[in-house]
C-alpha cells in the first residue's frame, strides 16, 4: 500500500443505485464527517453533477484544505479513464446514461481539487483490506448487497481486474437466464444481481404480495410470519449458495465479506446458505485446500464503499 498523497484528510464519495453519501475521511480511516440522502440520479446528469458539486462544498465547509476526492461509484467504469460506462442501474426517464466522463465533468466544476475514481465493490473490498475484515486475509472477497448487486475480490494480495482495466461485473452472473420475472439491469435475466440484490428483492416481494409500498424494512418485518416472504428467502438462500459456489471456485477466497442494506437480514438467509454450499464444495476439500470460506458481516457496516473511496484517494491501487 503506497501513499498517494500527503493529505492528513480527504473527500470520500459513495454513490449506488440509489443513495450517495459523502465524507470526511482521516488517513487512519476515521470518518469525521459523514451526510447521505437520495441520488439526483433520475433527474438527470446535470443535476446529478450538481447534487456531487454541493456535497464536496459541504464537506470542506466542514473542514479546510481538503484537495483529495475519492469517489466510489456503481458501474460498470474505467476507474483509470473517468467514465462511467453505461451503469447498469442509472436511468433518467427511462433512458440508461451510455459513457459518462464524470471525472471531466467534476473537474471543469472544481478544477483545483483532484478526483479518483473506483467501482464501488472495488473500492470497499480494498477497505476491508485497509481497516476492515480483510486485514489477515491474501485471497478475500466481499459482496454488497444493496440496490444491485457489488462484488469483488483480492487474490495473493492484489485486486482482481478484468481486460481494458475495468472491474468484473461479477454480479451480473447468470443463474438463471430464461426466467423472465427476475429482470436485470443488464438487459437480461435471471442474474444473481436479479435475485440477491436487496433492491430486486423488494420489487419481487412487493409482486408476489400485491404491495407496490413496501420498502425492505416492511418485508424484513414480514420474513417471521408471511409464508411467502419466508419461501423467497429459502429460495434467496439456494441462490446465494449457487452464486458463492461460482465465486469460490473462480476466486478461491478464504472469506466472504457481506455489506449493504440487506446484508443486515443475513440470519434470514446464511445459515441455508452456508448448509447449501458446504454440500457444493464438498469435493473442494481435499488435503489442504479447502474453497469453503469463512463468511462474514463487513465490520464497517454499511461505510464499506464510503471508505474505499477514501482509499482511493489517499493510495495507489
């Protein structure tokens, strides 16, 4: 991990789906200041720019000479490049964004601070390596549950890329790809994000009760007494199993670290899941090696991206 920069604090910028929150961030990975509300992200790109432009302003209100932003963000991007490429959960009137120079943009409004940009579940994985469950670990992954679906993974010590310096979107895997009422943001079906995200599964709650006013706290509340609610989650559970079959035996992790809004119902699902997957890799285990890895909540709560952005602008990845 080599420093970046000399600043003793810097701007972190979280942005998902849905909610971007914005921070104070010390070199130790303290957060002294923290605001979060709903994107601008339906209400268009300007706005959107507009909405980060006043975020970063209130942040060095709170504190003076910060020069650094990091900003971790859904994608799919090319962190090295600035661009938000086509991100498979941003839409305004329908329509999906295409490429977006953002950092282009966010320069030409703040030319005197430095911004670095880094796919969310990136981003949080190489937090969790900072100052988070990760720490022991040389092989770990971490999987965000919230509006989509985030994963990434470390493997011998180093971030996994894919080609053109991109992130993989590992969680547009397909699991199902003819079933037609688990739609995803990609453009097709049946993908773990369809399933696993905290987002999709309250859209698939809501349908199956009839209740287009549900939010996740409502369905959380129902999981103890509606039979439909606990059926989704037994399926959500085989799901989730399937998926970390896939990663395990692609990343060989030895722990998986949960965060996002809905990693907060994992008594719901984990303890199926992790009966499911051991019976998976049962044939993985053999003399040493051993895919089955430890699984975990993230002990950053749901800071995880939040910090990784912090990272990003303080080191080199």
């Amino acid at each position: 991990m080599k420093a970046k920069k000399t600043s003793k604090t810097v701007i972190a910028i979280d942005i998902g789906g849905t909610k971007i929150a914005c921070a104070v961030v010390s070199r130790g990975g303290k957060i002294l200041y923290k605001t979060k509300e709903l994107s601008k992200i339906s209400q268009g790109k300007d706005s959107f720019i507009d909405q980060i432009e006043r975020l970063v302003h209130g942040a060095q209100a709170h504190s003076s000479g910060l020069k650094e932003v990091g900003i971790a963000c859904a994608g799919p991007l090319d962190s090295y490049g600035g661009v938000l490429l086509d991100p498979t959960n941003f839409r305004t009137n329908g329509k999906t964004w295409g490429l977006f120079p953002i950092l282009k943009k966010l320069h030409a409004r703040m030319p005197k601070l430095t911004f670095t940009l880094e796919n969310d579940a990136a981003a949080a994985i190489l937090a969790e390596k900072w100052i988070g469950a990760a720490r022991p670990y040389q092989n770990a992954m971490i999987m965000t549950l919230g509006t989509g679906l985030g994963a990434s993974a470390m493997v011998s010590g180093s971030l996994v890329r894919a080609s053109h310096r991109i992130h993989p979107d590992a969680g547009l895997i397909l699991v199902n790809y003819d079933d037609l009422t688990a739609p995803c943001g990609s453009g097709n079906y049946g993908s773990a994000e369809s399933y696993l995200s905290g987002g999709n599964f309250v859209k698939r709650a809501r349908t199956a009760l009839g209740n287009q006013d549900l939010n996740v706290h409502d369905v959380l509340k129902l999981a103890r007494k509606s039979p439909i609610i606990k059926k989704m989650l037994s399926e959500y559970a085989e799901v989730f199993a399937i998926t970390l079959y896939n990663y395990a035996t692609i990343y060989g992790p030895e722990i998986v670290i949960l965060s996002g809004s809905f990693a907060d119902a994992h008594a719901l699902f984990l303890p199926k899941a992790k009966q499911i997957l051991k019976k998976l890799l049962v044939r993985r285990h053999v003399g040493k090696i051993n895919l089955m890895p430890k699984i975990v909540l993230s002990p950053l709560g749901n800071n995880s991206c939040l910090l990784g952005g912090a990272y990003v602008a303080f080191f080199d990845r």
